[in-house]
C-alpha cells in the first residue's frame, strides 16, 4: 500500500512544474495554466490541490495524479512519484505472483538496438525541427495523437535522403522498454509499393503491448498508430496489443496469457477484408473475445473515425457488451 500521506503529497504538489519535467508544454492562462497545444485544456488549484480540466472532452476533470495515469500512461504508484518527489514504498510482490504478458523477442543484437536508438533520437529531433512540421500536423490533425503521446511514444520523421524516401519512424517496445521493432511509414509510395515497411534485424512476429497487464481488458488493434491512440484515450481501463499486420499469429506464452490472465479482449481490427478475416481466426482462438470494429459509417479504424465518434466511449461500449 502507498502511504495515505505520500498520495496527498502528490495531490498538493506543483503539478505545473511535474508537467514541465516530463516535456509538456504549458503556458500561463491568468493566475492558472494551460496546454499550450491545447487551450481547452486548463490546469488550477483549488483548496491546497492541483485539478486539470479538459473543456473539449466533455468537461473531464480530475486531481494530478489521474491527468498523469490518463495522460502520461503512467501506473498510479508512477503518478505518485513523479508529484511527491519520492520513491514508492511498496512491498515487491514475490516473482511468482508477478504476472505481466510474456515479453515479446527484441531485435536481433545489441548493436541493432544501439543503432536503432539512435535512428529514433535523430527521428525525433527531425520531427519536432522547422522541416518537420508537416508531418507533426499530420500526426495530430489526422492521427488524433496529442503532442505529449508522441513524445512518450518517441515517434518521428526521417526527411528524404538521396534514393530514400521521408517517412514517420514508428518504435515499439515491450513493457520493459526493449526495442521490438522499428516500423516506417512513407509519406509517398508508388502503387505497386508498400506504405508500410520495417527496419532491418526488427522483429515483426510479435505484438506491440501498452499496458497489458493481467486482469485488465486488452483490446487488439490492426497499426500500431491505432494502438497508440487507444492507449492515449482509455489507456487508465484497458490495455492494448498492436499487432502491425494482420498476418501476426498469436501463438505460444502470448495467446495463452490472453486466455488465462485477460477477463474481456475486443478485436478492432480494420474495416476491409484483411481485417475481418483475420477477426474470424481470432474469434475461433479466443472464446472471451468480442469483435468490436469502429462503425464502418465513421471509418476502417480508429484512425480515421476519431474525427466523427468519441473513442474512450466506444471502447466503453465494448467492454459493457463484452459482460453480457
């Protein structure tokens, strides 16, 4: 248990300056303060506790530390840290009843992971350069992804270099924060080729996990874009797995993890045949899951229905259908 004293600690500190540290950009809105990329998102203290309130998303308010589970996809003894300063004093459960979903296969070598960092740090500072605003509007304005989640999620921008195209770098990790893989999205493909392609020496057999942990529903999205939207949506009640293509197979430690330690999966795969396909096989594996598509009046994924429906409802909707 984390002292009661440390989580009032956490709910009274100075939660403008936390957000600061973690890279998030806000400004001052008169004696309070507000998202500089969103101005409907505004941060105040009332009676000695730091609150948020997110006008534009039906008014959700909330103390620190849930803007920061919520937001940042921090764990509540996380979120705790971060505003009071100490470390979480928690008994470590025994190793046997640690149960996370069994880490997926990293890339291939260490010097792969080296020089992949490497390659997302360049990407990054790309992306967030005077060249890279175009793509980072695309991110936002068509992706639905908010500034701070393409941050934590360390996306970025390689510009055109000689015969290579620019493209967005897409990393994914595993929940200890190896590097799985590295997936790259051309601005520009010819007809015969692929928007999406992967890194060399990636491994491209397993999901992409964001707060899968046992007992908490899991939702299992087609793109990893998909899935890191979702996170930034419902992330507090659900975990996700991108699986990055539908010919991923869920086999071994994984699939049977997803039976014994998940109480409800939704399948929101594609709108297209690929997708629902692939939906049909996984229904078969998995006899707790739903398949739970985003209407195909609003889009083929989440991607692209953000725009017209309330995601973190939807996945709400699902999970309650899930029940009965």
């Amino acid at each position: 248990m984390i002292p009661k004293q440390q989580i009032e600690a956490a709910k009274q500190a100075n939660l403008p300056d936390v957000l600061r540290s973690l890279g998030i950009e806000i400004v001052l809105s008169g004696a309070n303060f507000q998202s500089k990329n969103h101005d409907s998102l505004k941060f105040f203290r009332q009676n000695g506790v730091w609150l948020y309130k997110w006008w534009s998303r039906n008014g959700e308010v909330g103390d620190g530390i849930q803007y920061l589970m919520r937001h940042c996809l921090l764990s509540f003894p996380e979120a705790v840290a971060a505003l009071s300063g100490s470390p979480i004093t928690q008994k470590k459960a025994p190793a046997h009843n640690q149960r996370h979903i069994s880490e997926p296969r990293s890339g291939k070598t260490p010097k792969w992971q080296t020089e992949s960092e490497k390659l997302i740090q360049f990407s990054r500072s790309c992306l967030f350069g005077p060249n890279g605003k175009e793509r980072l509007s695309y991110l936002v304005q068509e992706r639905g992804l908010q500034i701070d989640t393409i941050r934590q999620r360390c996306l970025g921008w390689l510009p055109p270099k000689k015969q290579m195209p620019s493209k967005l770098v897409i990393p994914s990790y595993d929940s200890r924060r190896n590097l799985i893989r590295i997936r790259f999205r051309m601005d520009k493909s010819g007809p015969e080729q692929e928007r999406y392609r992967i890194s060399k020496g990636s491994n491209p057999k397993d999901p992409f996990p964001i707060n899968v942990v046992s007992g908490k529903p899991v939702m299992i999205l087609e793109s990893e874009l998909d899935a890191i939207l979702i996170a930034q949506e419902a992330g507090d009640f659900i975990g996700v797995l991108g699986m990055g293509t539908t010919a991923l197979k869920f086999d071994g430690a994984i699939a049977d993890y997803l039976i014994k330690n998940i109480p409800a999966v939704l399948i929101s795969l594609d709108n297209d045949q690929s997708g629902r396909a692939k939906t049909t096989q996984l229904i078969k594996q998995f006899p707790h899951a739903l398949n739970w598509p985003v209407p195909e009046r609003c889009g083929k994924d989440p991607g692209e229905a953000w725009k017209q429906m309330c995601l973190r409802k939807w996945v709400k909707s699902g999970l309650e259908k899930s029940k009965k």
